[in-house]
C-alpha cells in the first residue's frame, strides 16, 4: 500500500507540475549565473555612414607607461571616427607612440604609477575647452550623434557606475567637459582629491595594488562636499554595455560597449 501511495505521488498531475516548475527554476537560475559570470564576445555593429558630430569638441584619451604601446588607441580612435566623431583627437601621452591618423599627439609627463589615474584627471584639465574623455576600451556602438548628449551637461557628465557591491558611483572611462568655471573647479578638486586623501584607493585594489583611483576619489569628494554634485551629470549605466558579462545584452538602449583586458583575453580581440 506504500509502495503505491509513493507512486501515486510520483505521477500525480499535481505532484508532476510542482517537478517541473521547480526544474524550470534550476535551469533558469543556471543559465542566469552563467549570463552573469560569461564574457560577451559580439562582434561590434556595423555603422553605415554616421553623420559628422561634436565638431567644436575634442576626444582626448591617454597612453602612460611602457605597456602602452599606442596601436590599441589607434584602432579604438578609428572606431569613433568612423562612428562620426568630427571634433579634434588627442592622445595625451608621455612617451613617443605611433601615430593615430586623424590624432595629434600631446606630450605630458606622468606622476609615476602610484597616481597613474590620478592624471587621467590632469590630461582632462589641460584641454582649453569643451573635451570628452574617454578609456580606449570603451567603443561606439552607435553612432555618435545618436549618443544622447545632444542635452549636453552645463559643467561635467558622467556614466553611473554598474550595479555591484564594490562598484562605484560613477564609471571614469567617460567623462565629458565643458568649458566653464563650475567643471574646473570641479575637476581641480577631483584631482587633488585623488592625488592627496588616502581614501581614494580604490576598494578592489587595497591590499593587493593600494594606489589612488580617479573613480575613488570621486566617491570621496562627493561625500565630503555635497555641493561638487551641482556641477555633475549623471547619464544611466543601461546606455553602456559591460561585455564581461553576457547578461547585459538583455538590457535596452545600449550606446557604448565597454571592453575590459580580461574580455579581450578571454574573447581573442584587439581593440
């Protein structure tokens, strides 16, 4: 009578459901970690004939140290220029690189290793006029008209940062600059920050590489000076694709697609 009651539990309709559902669950919880920790490998979209933009603007991006060799900006810069980017290009650099086609090259010396990031910030402010950095492993995936910076910020705009517990609150691969009083105070303030509050390691990189990180140092300044946040912009963290995990190809609105090292090792790519 036992041995019936368990078969009669096995296969009853309802029994049967509840062992389907809960093996719907385990195979969507499993493709959902795997979404999560799988680099994205997508090939860039094809951009046909964008049209000239930001023309009274200048793209800067750096190259300090020995392992910048120059040729990975050269191929990202392409990417913008074909994705119409028309305003000037400059790659701040602090050493001789190749030369990028369409980019001119301006020599800065660098604060060393410890404060590499830091003078992310110092290239940024030595631009007289309206400027937008970007890291090189962050590529149009649109083209640049189309970015949404059409409504430009009157000082500074940045991307948030993604979502994870260590994550900061902005992302420094983008940061766009008017030329204006508020932005260059905004940045001096950034950079001395950064260079000078032992708070502005970042928190990933504190034991094993305790250097300043300009994305730190932000979160810093803004919570000791709650009025920096008058002259920042935030744009939303959806427009930039992480391709280190697969899951963000879900999400809508996507503009830029961000590369990190480990994407481009695990993927085979070169920017």
């Amino acid at each position: 009578m036992q041995g019936r009651d368990v078969a009669w539990a096995r296969f009853h309709p309802k029994q049967r459901r509840k062992q389907v559902l809960v093996g719907l669950v385990v195979l969507a919880l499993g493709w959902f970690v795997l979404e999560c920790v799988s680099p994205s490998c997508d090939p860039l979209p094809v951009l046909q004939a964008c049209p000239a933009a930001f023309p009274q603007h200048t793209l800067v991006t750096l190259c300090l140290g020995e392992k910048c060799a120059g040729d990975g900006n050269c191929r990202a810069l392409q990417r913008w220029q074909s994705a119409g980017w028309a305003g000037e290009i400059v790659i701040v650099a602090d050493h001789d690189i190749e030369r990028c086609p369409g980019a001119r090259v301006e020599r800065m010396e660098n604060s060393g290793t410890h404060y590499l990031w830091c003078d992310k910030i110092k290239a940024l402010r030595s631009i007289n006029g309206r400027a937008l950095y970007i890291d090189t492993d962050i590529i149009p995936a649109r083209c640049v008209a189309e970015l949404g910076w059409s409504t430009r910020p009157q000082d500074v705009g940045m991307y948030a940062d993604t979502l994870c517990a260590k994550c900061n609150q902005y992302n420094g691969g983008v940061i766009w600059t008017e030329h204006t009083p508020a932005a260059q105070v905004f940045l001096a303030e950034w950079e001395e920050t950064c260079r000078t509050d032992p708070k502005s390691v970042r928190k990933t990189d504190a034991a094993r590489n305790p250097r300043p990180d300009d994305q730190q140092a932000l979160d810093v300044l803004l919570a000791r000076d709650a009025e920096a946040t008058n002259a920042l912009a935030r744009q939303p963290f959806i427009e930039m694709r992480y391709m280190s995990a697969r899951i963000w190809a879900w999400l809508p609105g996507q503009k830029l697609w961000h590369y990190t090292h480990s994407v481009r090792a695990a993927c085979g790519k070169q920017l």
